[in-house]
C-alpha cells in the first residue's frame, strides 16, 4: 500500500470517517459526522475533480479549520469542478435547501470523485 494512501487512511481513521478507496476514484462518507469534524493541516497538496453523476443540483463546502462550511461552487447535474485542494481538507455536498448528502476527503492519487448520492429532502442525509 502506498504510503500516502496509508497515511490518508489514518487521517480518516483520526476523524472517525469510514472511506472506500479505489484506484482513481474514492466514495463518500456519512454526513453523520458534520458539525463534529473539521479540516485540519495544508501539508499536502492534491487535485481533485468534483463530478456530479447523482442527477441532481450539489452545492460544493469546505469545512473550514473551525468546522463550518464554506460555498466554493454549485453544480448542476453533470457538471465538474476541479479544485487545488488538501489531504485532511474536509469537503460537503449539499441539495438545493443546504442539506448534507455526502462528504470527502482525498486523498493521494484519488483525483477524481463522483457525487452520486441522491437527496432524501429528510433535512440531512
């Protein structure tokens, strides 16, 4: 396993956040942890692509330093962003009324993610 992918892993494992990692492309996880995680150190550099493949409108956040969510893109369905961003930089997707739906964080040679959940419209997912 490589070593940035390692030390990725632990950084998840730090924040209490279970992640499926594959080649090229990582999956989400739970908004269950929003308002309890933050971003944390700008140590190591990645790119990555935001695609939105779920159908449906997606605000792009950060979770700052302090834990709150910053706007930096809206995404129709199709639509990509590609940011300069982070390892152990939290990202939140949200619907259309601002609810969590998924949440990343990357992770060394993962330059992709593909938003794919859908929006139960329950006030958080």
């Amino acid at each position: 396993m490589p070593r940035s992918l390692l030390i990725s892993m632990v950084a998840l494992a730090a924040f209490g956040l279970a992640a499926i990692v594959s080649v090229g492309e990582a999956q989400a996880t739970s908004c269950s942890k929003f308002g309890k995680v933050r971003s944390q150190n700008s140590n190591t550099p990645v790119t990555v692509t935001f695609v939105n493949k779920s159908g449906e409108y997606r605000s792009v956040m950060w979770i700052d330093f302090k834990g709150q969510p910053v706007s930096y893109a809206n995404l129709d369905p199709g639509q990509n962003y590609t940011i300069k961003t982070y390892v152990t930089h939290l990202w939140m997707f949200t619907d259309g009324p601002g609810n969590c739906i998924e949440m990343f964080m990357p992770s060394k040679g993962v330059p992709k993610f593909n938003l794919t959940a859908k929006s139960t419209g329950a006030g958080g997912d």
